[in-house]
C-alpha cells in the first residue's frame, strides 16, 4: 500500500501479469494483494469466489481451469 504524505492519500496496487488461470495462480493473486485498511475487499471478494467455484470442479493444482469459470 502507498501511501502520498503530501496529499494524504493511500493507493492499492494489483497484480498485473497475465498467465494460464489455474488454482495455484488464482491463488497466489488474491494473497499478493495487501489490505490492512480492507478498502478493497469488494474487488479481492472475486478472485475469492472464483477460487470457491475452481475448487468446487476440483482440477489438478496446475491444471488449466474451464473457459466458463474464468469469463463469468
């Protein structure tokens, strides 16, 4: 998290890179993004979900997931 002294303002930076979407990616993503404040719970509740609903079809650690699961 960064955090301007001067204008007083905090930014939360995300993950960019793209890659093959599969559990161990998905998430590794969510854990990367840092939110002491929980400003951005609302966007990191998604990549949660999506993990939920990956986990539910139960593929391999590193199988690619299904088209319909990622696009939704």
């Amino acid at each position: 998290m960064k955090w301007d002294k001067e204008a007083d303002t905090m930014a939360v930076t995300f993950p960019q890179e793209i890659s093959i979407p599969t559990n161990r990616d998905i998430l590794g993503k969510v854990a990367k993004i840092y939110k002491p404040l929980r400003l951005v719970t609302p966007v990191t509740l998604e990549g949660k979900f999506l993990y939920r609903d990956a986990c539910k079809e139960r593929p391999a650690w590193d199988a690619e997931l299904l088209k319909e699961l990622v696009t939704r």
